[in-house]
C-alpha cells in the first residue's frame, strides 16, 4: 500500500515518506493508491479495545511500519493522557448517540491523531535515514495548533510553528496556544482569516528557494494539518470503533449501515469516515453539516464549489473555512483518480475562486449528504438539547445536532446516526453559555468556565484547570506576507 499524489500520477511514495513530507512536493496531497480492506470480520474486530484496533486499521495502510514501530506509536499516544479508557466513548443524548472525540489533553478531536502525529513522524524519519531536522508548519482555525504543539513540544530534532487567525478563534482557544509549553513551538497570530494562512502555509511548502535554503541548513518542512495522510488515517480508526460500540449495545445488528453526522470545515474528518467506509465499515450517509460559511452545503446541492462569498466569522469557529484542503482528495477520488481533471478544477479554483463538477462526477459523492445550521439555529440546539436531556453540546456540535434533525426532516432517513461531538463545550464557554441564558455579568475566561462548571455539572476537565495560572509564551503578530520571514527569523535565527 503506497501512496500518490493527488496532482502526479507518477509522484508514488511510501507511506512513511507520505508522512514524513506532509504535502507533496508538487502541491498535492497523498492519497491511497488502492484502498485495503478490513483484515478481520466485525464479531472479531468489536473484541478488540481501541488501541488493537488501531493496530489493525492503521497497519493496513502502512506497510513499511513493522509491527514492533507500529505498536510503539500507538502505545505513546493512546495512553493515560485520555481521561476514558474506550479513548472515544458513545453515549445516549435523547433519541440519537453522539461520538465524544474530546477525551484527550486538549479536549477536542483533533488529539485522536495528533498525539500519535508525532511518533508516526519521528519513526519515519528514522526509517527514511533523514538527518534534518523536522519544521512542523500548520495553520489552525483554533484545535489543531494546540493539539499539535502539544504532541511535538520538546521532541527532539522537531520545531513547531503554528498560525491562527487573531480574532478569529475562542478566547478559550488562544489561550490554550499562547501559554503552550516547549522550546521547540511557536505561535503566531495573522491579520487575516483562517484560509489565508492556510493559502500561505501551502505557498511555503511549494517555495522552491524557501526549501533549498532551509534543506541547506539541515531542516525539512512537514505538515500537521490534516492534508498530512498522518493526521487521517488515524481518524479512520475511531468511525470503526463507533460502529462496533453501536453493534455491543444492539443499537444496530452487524452489517446494517450506520449514518454519521460530521460537523466539517477543511473536510479531514468526514474524509476519514469515507475511507472507514471504503474498507468495509457498514456507513450509510456521511452527513456533512457547516455553519453559515457553508460552501460545502452549497457544492453538494448544486455541485459548484464557490469560494467567493464573505468570510463568516462564528461561533463554530474551527469550522469557519471557505477552502477545504482535503476536498481535494475527495474530489480526486470521485473523479476516478483523474489527475488532469484535478488539476482543471483546483486551477480553476484558485484562479477564478469557482469550478463546477458535472452530473457523472457529483453521482460519485453519493455517500455524502449535507445540511447546514445558521448561528441562531446553533444557538438554539445547544439550549433545546441541554433543557431536554441535560446534555451540553459545543458550538460545533450542535452545528452537527441541528444539521442531523434536518436531514431527517427532509429525507426522511431514520437509519441510525452517531453525531460525532468534536469539542469540549469548555473550549467555547462564552458561546454555550450566551446560547443557555446564563452569561455571568464579569465575562473573563475564569468566570465563564466556573459559571459553565456551575450550570451544566460537567467537571472542569485537567486542561482548562491548566490554564488558569499559565503564563502567556507567545504573543507574535504579523500580516500574512509576513509570514514567510517569520518562519525565516525562528528557524535560521
């Protein structure tokens, strides 16, 4: 099982140099060349606790990992840093079960794969007799810059620098990032949005003077983010782990399909759930929700892919991208791997902001499904679920809640669904409690949290009683143009 890239054909790597590159050298991103099947039928696989069964997903796709490296990765990540044992618990919120993915050390889903990112990433330089050092560049719209810097702080031979929106994430969120801990991470804020950084991160991974000039002083880029395949396949795992904790409790009987609904913005993880489904997971409808920059919803309604449109800052703010990096993979793959059709559509999409897909290709996202929640819509799911069960949701997941009901309500589908709940609602305090009524006169970050504490009898989780004393490491602005010399001052120094 090797990996290509979705813009050359010919551009085939192993999957520990797919890892270790991040994004390929010629700006695409690394896609299975074939997709293997689950090795074990579903009696056997739902025995197995979550870290066997990462074991079985994840060395399906890479070969080149022996089974002793494999382990080690996965025994490093997926340890006591999770305060629940089944690592990715199900549990019952009215009529319809949510996927907490928020267990890990920064409470949001993005740890289920950066806090293996880094083991994958050091094994395979290792194996690919790499002597430079690794330069993690991501941009983040608030999760994963903290998850990163928390799984690459002080490993050796790596630095990190990670991009946000300054205003555009949670204060929780920016607080988290700005006390990280590590010689080796770095955060800066960008006058912008989260698609210009994410535009600009992509320009510096293909600057060919750029790259000489660090590859010169013995450093290499690689990514983070979820265009790095690192990041995904270890989200395939968990779309797996839910289906089979739905078949232990006789939600559903083996083999039935099982819909999800995905609250998405760069597309990473409800692509995971199509690859899940690709190796033989029973999903139904991958059921992709946005908020009001909703140009996902849009393409799946009328097969135009539209950038142009106002940025929309919200509630929901991991979420708030009108470019999804890993749309590209998907579309990729529904072209029927046709990289010159590819190549047509993404040019055309950064030249103009626009392409549009044909009947045959959209028929090829049949797996997919989208609905949308506007901000007053979010805002009242997160009030309606907590009065009705008692269960509190975050921005992002009622986004996913409020999606979910409205599908129903237009298709009529009521094959059993898993809302996959990304975040803590403590990573958006201000937001739950504004949507609950009960916003505490003094908003500071302490009191918002206690308030929350208070109202929902939800326990502070480690990481926010973490930061409340935290002194603040970072504290860099720069313009968008600006981040190419940034980059230069922290690591050439």
């Amino acid at each position: 099982m090797d990996f290509k890239s979705t813009r050359d054909e010919n551009n085939i790597v192993s999957p520990s140099m797919a890892i270790l590159q991040g994004l390929a050298e010629d700006g695409g991103l690394f896609v299975p060349v074939s997709f293997p099947r689950l090795g074990k039928d579903l009696e056997t696989l739902g025995k197995m606790s979550y870290q066997e069964l990462a074991f079985e997903i994840m060395s399906a796709y890479l070969h080149d990992f022996s089974d002793e490296d494999l382990w080690a990765c996965i025994n490093g990540a997926y340890d006591e840093k999770f305060d629940d044992p089944g690592m990715a618990p199900v549990v019952s919120v009215g009529n319809v079960d949510h996927m907490e993915l928020f267990h890990g050390s920064t409470i949001a889903f993005k740890d289920m794969a950066l806090s293996i990112l880094p083991y994958l990433m050091k094994t395979s330089a290792v194996m690919n007799k790499s002597d430079k050092d690794i330069v993690i560049l991501t941009a983040t719209s608030g999760d994963t810059g903290k998850a990163a810097m928390a799984g690459f702080a002080d490993v050796p031979g790596t630095s990190i620098i990670v991009f946000y929106p300054k205003n555009g994430v949670s204060s929780i969120q920016e607080r988290q990032m700005v006390t990280q801990k590590g010689d080796n991470t770095h955060v800066v804020a960008i006058e912008g949005n989260f698609d210009s950084a994410q535009t600009k991160v992509k320009e510096l991974f293909n600057d060919n003077e750029l790259r000489n000039e660090m590859e010169r002083n013995g450093f290499q880029f690689s990514s983070a983010n979820s265009m790095n395949i690192g990041r995904l396949l270890p989200q395939v795992v968990y779309y797996a782990w839910a289906y089979l904790r739905e078949v232990e409790t006789g939600r559903i009987e083996a083999g039935k399909s099982l819909n999800f609904c995905v609250p998405t913005g760069n597309f990473g993880d409800i692509l995971a759930g199509y690859y899940a489904k690709m190796m033989g997971v029973p999903i139904g409808k991958l059921i992709c929700a946005s908020n009001d920059n909703k140009v996902l919803y849009d393409f799946f309604e009328t097969g135009t892919y539209d950038r142009n449109r106002e940025f929309v800052l919200t509630i929901s703010p991991s979420m708030d991208i009108l470019i999804s990096s890993n749309f590209e993979r998907m579309l990729y793959h529904a072209t029927g791997n046709n990289t010159g059709e590819l190549l047509r559509l993404m040019g055309s999409l950064e030249s103009t902001g626009i392409y549009t897909v044909g009947p045959e290709i959209m028929a090829n996202f049949g797996d997919f499904a989208a609905e949308y929640a506007n901000e007053a819509e979010t805002m009242d799911q997160i009030r309606k679920v907590f009065e009705e069960t008692g269960y509190v949701m975050d921005p992002h997941t009622a986004v996913a809640s409020r999606s979910y009901e409205k599908y129903v309500e237009k298709t009529g589908d009521n094959t059993p669904c898993v809302i996959v709940s990304t975040a803590s609602p403590y990573k958006f305090p201000e937001a739950v409690l504004n949507a609950l009524g009960s916003l505490p006169e003094d908003i500071t970050d302490d009191s918002l949290i206690d308030t929350l504490n208070a109202v929902s009898k939800v326990a502070i989780p480690k990481a926010i009683h973490e930061l409340k004393d935290a002194p603040v490491r970072h504290g860099t602005v720069v313009p968008v143009d600006g981040m190419k010399d940034i980059v230069r001052k922290i690591i050439l120094k």
